[in-house]
C-alpha cells in the first residue's frame, strides 16, 4: 500500500522542551491511523506540522510521494490535507455556511456564490451522513455538531487526508459512534484519517493502524489486533491501564449542597432546568449522567452563580445562594473545574502561576493582611501544583497556551482541588487527559472525598462516572429522571437512561 504520508525525523523544539525528537510516522492511503501518547508526548505538535502551522526543525515530509516543505496551511490544503483541532476554531456568531466557507469563498463574477456554497455544503453532509444546518448560527450548536461542521469545513476545502485531533473527547458514547460511522464513510471513499485519541478502546475499534509516540519519539506502530488496551498503556505511559473505582464509602449524612426545585432557562429564554432537586453529602461523590444538552450545563452555571434560576432554591451548608455571584460562592469553598478549558478555564496568553489563581486572586495565599497579589506566593503555589498534579512545563512562566492540552487540563484541575474547599463541581475533570494522569486525577478526587468534600460529578466518560460516583442520577430534558446505584449499573444500562430508552418505573 502506498504512502499518504510519510514522516521521518522530525524534530521541533520549543523553548525548554523538545516537543517531535526525531518522529518517524507512515501513514497508508485510505488508512484510518491513530496517534497515542501520553499528555505533552508531541501528537498535536507533530499533525500542526504536517498541516503546515508551525515549521519543524529538522526532518522529511513526504505526502503522495511528494516529498514538501510546507510554510502555510494554504500549501498543505492545497495538497489536500486538512486538519480539525483539539480546539475548535469556529466563529460563534456567524452561520454554519458562513464558517465553512471563511476564506474559501466559491465565487461567481467577484461575489460569493452563496447558493453554490449551501448545495455543496448539503451535498457533502448527504455524501458523508453529516447532518448540518447551513443557517443555524455557530453558537447554538451543540459540540457534536460543531464537530460536524469542522470536518464539513475541511471536506469544503477538498481535503483528502483528514486530521483529527482528540475528536471523541468531547463527545458523549453516542456521538462517538456517529463520529466513527462517519469516518467509517470516509475511508471507503478513499480518505485518509490520522487521528488522536486517549481512550484505547475506541482506538482499538476504529483504527487499522496505531503508532504509539512518548516524550517526542516514536515507541512503535501497531495494529489493534495484536495489542491490548493494556499492551497501549504500557507503550504510551510505561505503565499498567488504572480503573476507576471509589473504594469504601466515606459518605455522611452531612447536607452541603442542596437544590430544591431549582429551574432555569437558557440564553434564549426556554426552559432548560424543570425543578431539580438534589442533595450532595459530605464525603459524597454524586454522579450526573446525561446527554449533552439536558440541563446539566445550566444546572452547574446556576449553581456557580453564572445564570439565574427562575425558580427554586439552591443552599450551601443551609444558606441559601440566592444573589450571590460567583466570587462569592468560590469564597465560601466551592471549586468549579469547567467544561470548557478554553473559554472559562484559562487565559491562554497569560503565565502559569497568574492562571492557577484564577477565581482565587481574592484569597489566600494570593492576598495576605488586605494586600494584593502576592506574586512570589503565587509562583510558588503554582510550583507545587505543577508538582503534584504532573503538569509537564518548562517553567511556570510560560504562557497556558504553550502547554499541550492535556498538561491544561491539569493546571485547571490542580489548580481548583489545591484551594480549601466544602464543594467541588467538576464538569468532565479528565477530558482530554492521557491514562497514567486520569488515574492520578481519580486519586486526587478519593482522597478529597475521603477528607469530607463533597462532589458534583459529570463526565461522558460513563466508567468513570460509574466506578467513582457513590450515587449517581441521570439528566433528561432538564430533569433528574432515574437514581441509580453506581455498584450496580453497567455502562450499556446507563446509556440507555441517558437517552430515555429506559425509565425507571416502579420496577426498580
Ligand atoms: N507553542 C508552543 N510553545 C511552547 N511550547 C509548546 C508549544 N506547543 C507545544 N509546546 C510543548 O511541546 C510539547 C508537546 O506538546 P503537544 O501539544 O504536541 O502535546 P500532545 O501530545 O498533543 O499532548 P495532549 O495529549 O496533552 O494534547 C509540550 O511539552 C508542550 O508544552
Ligand atoms: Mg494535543
């Protein structure tokens, strides 16, 4: 089989950090390849490259059997290669159309031909089983569909090898499978995918070939059938595959969060929470489960203090929230480790230690006897972060957005679980995160259970949310639908709570 892409020797170097040491990757045309490592390994550094983004220092590309030096994505689009990133590039407030076709208008006489560009547009999500709304605005779509419209937008552009980047992490289970049904359509049209991917059992079912990178080299290329996910976990991390579970019960008859009826409506002014009411014990983790979009996002917000319930109550150790804003509620100890690092999470051109104070500038260790910022304490808390929470950083001044996403993920995590706490809200805590550092974040999540934290669990990640919950319950259109015992659920019944197959009738 030929070639679609070869790599031999790459090398980047970034200040302090040898990001590709001498990489060597081939790719067969028509090929699903995945790319494993661990967080900070140099998988994203490595498919920039390729797509033109940032020059490397030393090495050979060969695409079609052309060996290229690429000094711009428009030469590796050109070639046919396109790329969806970790983070999504979309512009919020223009229309699906007009996203896909920024800076690849098709034009009629100097004017942008726009029913040509929607009928193409239509074509290829026909072609591809990619459903899409070409006038639906960007920021009303959920990310399965923002997904959608990336991979639409690289199609548009004629691209014939796809690069995707962490494409499952944030997808729920059922999304994941249209995701794979649609490469699926893809590679039997010819396409080429090289993609990203931290959960080994998806790799294992979706791709032909795997090549496994660690600290900037290339370990191995293997083929799912010979390896195990615990065989990949040895060669991405050295070590053995953890699993998530809870241990004995540390929980209390403690209140420490409490809603009652609480509902809430989204931006548009629609429903979008109908009368939740739940308890959260200390020494409790509770488990959400849920399909995107069912009311957990604006059940965390008005909990944060970032959207106003339209009715009902949500108290912390007995005292009603109502009015506070969210500074307040992080000073009376509840941590928020958000879904979205990249909007709510970090200020990407900001250094390390000024991004793990954020939310906490107004709180020790950051402000002492009314003075402000503490700039030395705060190097050196940051310090002990990075420590104990493997943030893998040259120093911690450098700026967030030079951290690979993974190792940002866990500057949020460390960050939120290092101050003094009653309540943690975590939204997706391991998202993004390589095996070796989700056991690590697992640990850190007992053990602060275990000192009397009280837990707000949600992840797509159903293992995750089955082998760490002490309870778990299960969001349907802005409802708590089913409890359900976390020691005898399995992921499969879960699933099927989660997109209402199953109720929980009397019968349970
Ligand atoms: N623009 C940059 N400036 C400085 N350092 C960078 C930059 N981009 C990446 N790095 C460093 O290069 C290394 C590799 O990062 P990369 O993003 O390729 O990792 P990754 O394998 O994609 O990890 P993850 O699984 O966390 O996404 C990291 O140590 C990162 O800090
Ligand atoms: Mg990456």
């Amino acid at each position: 089989m030929a070639s679609a892409v070869l790599l031999e020797g790459i090398t980047k170097r970034f200040p302090g950090v040898i990001a590709n040491d001498g990489v060597n990757l081939d790719v067969a045309e028509g090929e699903i390849h995945a790319i494993c490592g661990e967080n900070g390994a140099g998988k994203s550094t490595l498919m920039k490259i390729l797509y033109g983004m940032q020059p490397a220092d030393e090495g050979r590309m060969v695409v079609n059997g052309q060996e290229v030096k690429f000094s711009s994505p428009k030469e590796a689009i050109a070639l046919g290669i396109g790329m969806v990133h970790q983070h999504f590039m979309l512009a919020d407030n223009l229309s699906v159309l007009e996203n896909v076709i920024l800076g690849a208008e098709p034009a009629k006489n100097g004017i942008i031909d726009f029913p040509e560009a929607r009928r193409h547009i239509i074509e290829l999500g026909e072609d591809y089983g990619l459903k899409v709304g070409t006038r639906d605005l960007v920021e009303s779509l959920e990310v399965g569909e923002r997904q959608r419209i990336e991979i639409i937008k690289v199609l548009f552009r004629g691209a014939k090898i796809l690069i995707l980047d962490e494409p499952t992490a944030v997808l729920v289970p059922q999304e994941v499978e249209e995701l794979f049904r649609n490469m699926r359509e893809l590679k039997a049209n010819g396409h080429t995918i090289i993609f990203i991917d931290h959960k080994l059992d998806e790799v294992l079912e979706i791709a032909d070939t795997i090549t496994v990178i660690r600290a900037g080299k290339t370990i191995d290329t293997v083929k799912p059938e010979d390896v195990t996910a615990r065989d990949l976990a040895e060669l991405m991390v050295g070590s053995e595959l953890p699993v998530p579970e809870t241990r004995e019960s540390t929980v209390t008859d403690h209140v420490v969060i409490e809603a009652v009826d609480a509902a809430a409506d989204d931006d548009a002014g629609s429903p979008k929470l109908r009368a939740v009411s739940m308890k959260v014990h200390k020494g409790e983790i509770l488990g959400i489960a849920g399909v995107e979009g069912n009311g957990q996002a604006e059940f965390v917000e008005a909990l944060m203090g970032m959207r106003p319930l339209t009715s009902g109550s949500i108290s912390l150790e007995g005292v009603r929230m109502k009015g506070w804003g969210t500074r307040q509620r992080r000073e009376a100890g509840i941590g928020y480790i958000p879904e979205d690092r990249t909007r709510r999470g970090l200020l990407a051109g900001f250094p390390l230690w000024e991004n793990a104070m954020l939310g906490q500038q107004s709180m020790e260790p950051y402000v002492r006897n009314g003075f402000w910022i503490q700039r030395e304490a705060a190097r050196s808390h940051t310090g002990k972060i990075v420590e104990q929470f493997d943030v893998r950083t040259p120093s911690v001044d450098v700026a967030a957005h030079a951290l690979s996403g993974g190792n940002q993920q866990k500057l949020i995590v460390g960050r939120e679980m290092s101050a003094e706490l009653v309540a943690l809200i975590a939204a997706h805590p391991t998202r993004g995160i390589d095996v070796g550092a989700q056991a690590a974040v697992w640990e850190e999540l007992r053990q602060a259970r275990a000192t009397g934290l009280a837990v707000i669990l949600i992840s797509a990640d159903l293992e995750e949310l089955i082998g760490l919950s002490d309870r778990l319950v299960v969001m349907l259109r802005g409802d708590i639908v089913a409890e359900l015992d976390p020691t005898k659920v399995t992921p499969r019944d879960l699933g099927s709570y989660m997109t209402g197959a199953s109720t929980q009738g009397g019968e349970s």
